[in-house]
C-alpha cells in the first residue's frame, strides 16, 4: 500500500449516553469490562462490578439485564470480557469462575466450560473466535507445591524474544495459534524498595512495539509486532500468508522524545491508585502504605527508563463491522496517532488524524459506534455515535469529536 497519506474525516452523529450517578440499577454502571454490539444493533454492556450484562436497544432504552453478581449457576464473579458468536450465545469469560459462562441473547443461562488451571487459563482476553475461542498472550498455571502450597507462572515456557497468542477452546483445549516477535527485556536490576511489603519492579524500556492482533471473518488473523508499518496476516495453520506494509517510517528517538516521555509518564502517577489482581481471581489485600510505597517505585523506575531507538509505527489494531482495519499509528509522547483505515486485501482507504475520530470500544452494524468513557462527576457512561451511511469513510466534515 504505497500511496502517500490523504485524509479522510468522516462524518458522524451523537445518538445517546447512558450510565447514571444515581438512578436505576441498570443505568448506575460500576466498572463497564466490555461492549459489544449485535446484528440488530442492540448494545450489550458488561458491568464487571455488578455482574451483570446491561442489553440496550438501537435507542438506548433498556431492553434486559443478563445475570447478576455470585457463585451459582448462571451468576457471574468476575466478568472480564464478553462477545456474540458465530451461534448467536452470548459467552462471557469469568476470570474468578476461571471459564467461560453462555447465555442465549434474551438472558437464559445454557453452561459454562471451566479452564483447567494446572493446564493452564487465559490471564486476560485480547480477542474472540467465533466458536467462543479465546485468544491471548497471557496465561497462568496454578500447581501444588510439595509443602501444600500453590505456585503461579505466566507464560511458561516462552523463549526469550517470543510472545505466544494462545487459542483456548470452547471445550477446554489450547494451543498456540502463532509465536509473535517480543524484544528481549531490558538490562539492569530494576528498583527494590522496603516497606508494607517487599517490592520488586523490573526495568522499563519505552517505545517497545506492542503486539496486536485481531481475528478476521476470513479466519485468519492480523497481527502485529514490528517497529515498522508491517502488518502480518496469519492463516490457521499459523502461517504468515501475507503482509500488509505502508511507507510510513518509525520516528527516531532523541533527546527531546525521551524528555517528554518521562515527563508524560510521571504526570501519570497522579491518576488512579494501582490495582493488584490475584491469579486466582479478585484483588489482593493491600497494607496500609502500598500505594505510597509503589509511586515512589515507579516514580524511581520512570527516572531511571531505557529507550528503543525508534518509536514503533503502529500502536493497536481494531476490526470495524464491515471487516475494515483501523490501525492507530504511534504519536509523540502524550499526543494521539493518526488512524489509517485500510483492508486486508491491501487497500488504503485514508487516514483519520489525530483530535478526529478514534477507535471505539465496540463497532456495530450500520456505523454505530460505542465508547465507554467517564463522566466530568466520575462515574461510568457509554456514549453511542453513528457514522453518516450515506459517505462513512468519504472526506468530509466532522460535526463532532468522540
């Protein structure tokens, strides 16, 4: 794809927003997971704190609520993600529960499939095959130790500069679908400090690539994991079947990019606290001090930061619902990337710069597009938009901007 950038702006409309401070118990979000959107443009909204599944019409009204908080049959724990499949069940991954939970689309609990954590489960889900397969690069075994004990591990066994996407199935089975390119860690010691507890972190090297990777309606799977503007396209059999590249260069990282970096990333130590996640499922206690004692860590691991010497040309990856890529290309420290639309039979479609539109946390059919975002007063909303059918990727004015 070796046409030079042209812009594109598409135009769009605000629909609704829903999520409340104080209101019904289906409109009081407590931490929204995931959004998915079906083929009639209902919204599915997963509330991890609640959980439960908030299903909204094409207008916002309330159609159902799925489920609700607890250990039972049917009854979530810990929901962390969610998708539609091929089917039409609802599958939702209970990271606490340590399987997937289906239900139909009008709420009926039909089984859950548990993961055998000696065998290993999924950490975290970065993608769905329409099967109900989850894809991930990171896992966990739990085994017993010889004094009565549990040992944890992720990602064992991956060799150094290797990063697995691993399938688990439906049914209970795993396998590594494709073996991503990781850089090697970086060097030193890393930063070890005393207090509520001992606390160890591991040197930081910015402007890493990423790995990301969507799975296509085709079957194949696109994945990246280069410094450079390359997007590998992955069959079933793990194959890279083809490659997707544009003549956009990684930026070269000098001393004003690593400044700002810094600076960027410890301004963000004024956000929210940090939040420990137990293999097992949940939140770790935390003594008193913790939270003091891992600012001043990472605040200390910040200061002492590596460079790569480039900062890579892609960021993340999305799948709109026409099958449509939206690659977010990597802006200066603390300043969004442009968004080039392109398809996998390698047509560039243009580029969306950066304060236009982003990526949204769900795209659904005719342009519908969802964002979960935070209200000025804190609390969750979702905010719903449609791009214009008539031009949805034609040049033309923004009367908004997500």
């Amino acid at each position: 794809m070796d046409s030079p950038d042209f812009t594109v702006a598409p135009e769009w409309e605000s629909l609704w927003t829903v999520g409340a401070l104080d209101g019904e118990d289906w409109e009081v979000f407590g931490d929204v997971a995931d959004l998915v959107f079906n083929e009639a443009g209902d919204l599915f909204v997963l509330d991890e704190q609640a959980g439960h599944v908030v299903v909204l019409d094409r207008a916002g009204a309330h159609l159902r609520t799925i489920s609700r908080q607890g250990e039972g049959p049917g009854e979530l724990t810990e929901p962390r993600s969610m998708a539609l499949l091929a089917d039409g069940r609802l599958a939702v991954f209970d990271r606490s529960r340590r399987g997937i939970q289906f239900f139909t689309q009008e709420g009926e609990y039909l089984e859950s499939v548990p993961f055998d954590p000696q065998r290993g489960m999924p950490s975290f889900v970065r993608g769905w095959l329409p099967d109900g397969s989850i894809l991930t690069d990171s896992e966990t075994r739990i085994t017993s130790t010889a004094d009565g004990g549990m040992s944890f591990s992720t990602n064992s066994g991956a060799a150094e500069a290797e990063r697995p996407i691993i399938r688990y199935g439906p049914d209970g089975g795993r396998d590594v679908w494709y073996t991503a390119w990781d850089p090697p860690p970086p060097t030193g010691e890393g930063v070890s400090t005393e207090g509520a507890i001992r606390l160890t972190m591991r040197p930081v090297r910015a402007f890493d690539p990423s790995l990301s990777f969507v799975p296509l309606p085709d079957g194949r799977l696109a994945v990246v994991d280069s410094v450079d503007y390359r997007i590998k396209l992955v069959d079933e059999a793990g194959t890279v079947a083809d490659v997707l590249e544009r003549p956009v260069r990684p930026i070269p990282v000098t001393d004003a990019i690593r400044d700002a970096e810094r600076e960027w990333r410890l301004d963000q130590l004024d956000g929210p606290g940090v939040r420990v996640s137990s293999p097992l499922g949940g939140s770790l206690p935390l003594p008193s001090g913790f939270q003091e004692q891992m600012t001043a860590a990472r605040r200390t691991t910040i200061e002492q930061m590596q460079f790569a010497e480039a900062i890579p040309a892609i960021d993340d990856l999305a799948l709109d619902f026409e099958g449509r890529l939206w690659v977010e290309r990597r802006g200066l420290p603390g300043e969004e990337g442009s968004i080039d639309i392109v398809t996998p039979d390698a047509r560039y479609l243009g580029t969306i710069q950066s304060g236009g539109l982003r990526i949204p946390d769900a795209f659904g059919p005719d342009g519908l597009m969802a964002y979960g975002e935070t209200h000025d007063l804190g609390f969750p909303i979702v905010r719903v938009v449609r791009l214009t059918p008539a031009v949805p990727l034609e040049a033309g004015s923004s009367t908004g901007n997500p």
